[in-house]
C-alpha cells in the first residue's frame, strides 16, 4: 500500500497499478502504470530510450537511440531512423591550385555553406575577385580547386568517378554568366572540386584566370549541388 501520489516500493511483486499515473520503484527503473501496463519512465515516456534498453516500443512517437548513434522513431509497427531538419552551416572553403602559385583572396570575398542530412549534403561556394586577389601570380593552368565540408564518398569508385557540381562564372565587366561543371575528387582524406569547366560541349579550358575568360575584380564564381557522404 502506497498514497496516491507516492510511489510504490521495490518490495516483490506489485501486480497492477491503483491507477493510471501510479509510480512504482521496479529495483532499476521508474515506472508509471498507463493503464494496462507498467512502462519504464522517463525513457519511455517522452525521453530516449538509451541504446539497448527497448526493443519494442510502448506507444508511437516513442524515441530510442541505438548502438550505432542514430535517433529512432516507432511508427507503431517498427523502428524508423529518424533524421531532423538539416540547417545550413557556414564554411570557409580552402581556395587551391594544382599547378604554379596558390591563390591568395586579399580584398575579395570567398564563403560557403553547407547542409547535411544524413549522408546527403547541399553545398554551396561562392568567390568574388577583389582589387588585391592575386590573379596576375598565378598559373593560366593553375586548375583551381576548392575544399567541400564533408568528405565525399569514393569507394565503390563510381560513386565518384564523373560525379559534378554546377557552377557558374559570371563576367561583372560584360554582364555575361558562364554555365560550367566541376569534378568532385578526393585526396587522401579531404574532398575538392576541381577542374571547373563549360558543361557544354564548347570547350575543354579549365577555368582559371585567363578562361573562360580574363577574370578581373567584381567576377564572381558560384559553386554548387548535391553529393554523397560517408555515414
């Protein structure tokens, strides 16, 4: 016996609860009578079940982790992995070159954001010449690179074999917008685009200071899409 509100002790077999919303001591965890049955609270009633603890849920919506660190929903039949709203994340891209003397930005504006949701992410990259970006040090064939925030997924190799994200240049003294592609790649552990180019069959000049045509300042490139990441 217990007073309503109390909660009962871990002392042999309780049997059922008085009354929904009773509590009860069961030796290694609280529990709350729903009605039909005692059910481990908090973890089961509006907590996360830690990993291990439930293998079958006591209500839909119930939320559990697993071993692997994923969040799971249950639908009332199953578990289902649930993935929350991704929100975009700035980033500061690392601006490259794979031949001759790095870029450097001075005055001008290099950025990028990103969104992961699970192993999709949205990435976009944008650079603006200014008036003391290092243009006229650089190679004509310098093929630029430029650092994305997660790692793509490489193996099997097709996943990354002529995988592309959309890019555009566009020409500020001209008002002229360039349509153009560039490859993801991965070296060791980082992932670039490189080889940013027209999409179109016009030409196969690797854009870079002289292509697709003279940059000066006020140009701007815009790099962006969708790829794969590891888990």
């Amino acid at each position: 016996m217990v007073a309503v509100g109390g909660i009962l002790p871990a002392y042999g077999e309780t049997g059922t609860g008085a009354y929904p919303g009773q509590f009860r001591d069961s030796g290694g965890a609280l529990q709350r009578w729903d009605g039909s049955a005692w059910v481990s609270y908090p973890s089961a009633l509006g907590g996360i079940a830690p990993a291990g603890a439930v293998a079958t849920a006591s209500y839909t919506g119930q939320y559990r982790d697993t071993s692997a660190g994923v969040l799971q929903r249950w639908n009332g039949t199953t578990w289902i992995n649930y993935l929350p709203s991704p929100t975009w994340t700035d980033y500061t891209p690392v601006w490259g070159a794979e031949t001759g003397t790095a870029p450097a930005i001075g005055n001008g504006t290099l950025a990028g954001s990103y969104a992961r949701l699970g192993t999709v992410v949205h990435v976009r990259i944008y650079l603006k010449i200014g008036s003391t970006t290092n243009l006229t040090a650089q190679d004509v064939n310098a093929n630029w690179t430029f650092r994305l925030p997660v790692l793509p997924v490489a193996t099997p190799t097709w996943k990354l074999d002529g995988r592309v994200l959309n890019a555009e240049y566009f020409d500020s003294s001209t008002g002229l917008l360039y349509q153009g592609s560039g490859l993801l790649a991965v070296t060791g552990s980082i992932g670039y685009v490189r080889s940013v180019r027209d999409t179109l069959a016009n030409s196969d000049t690797i854009w870079d200071k002289s292509a697709p045509v003279a940059w000066g300042t006020g140009d701007v490139l815009s790099i962006h899409g969708t790829y794969e990441c590891a888990p």
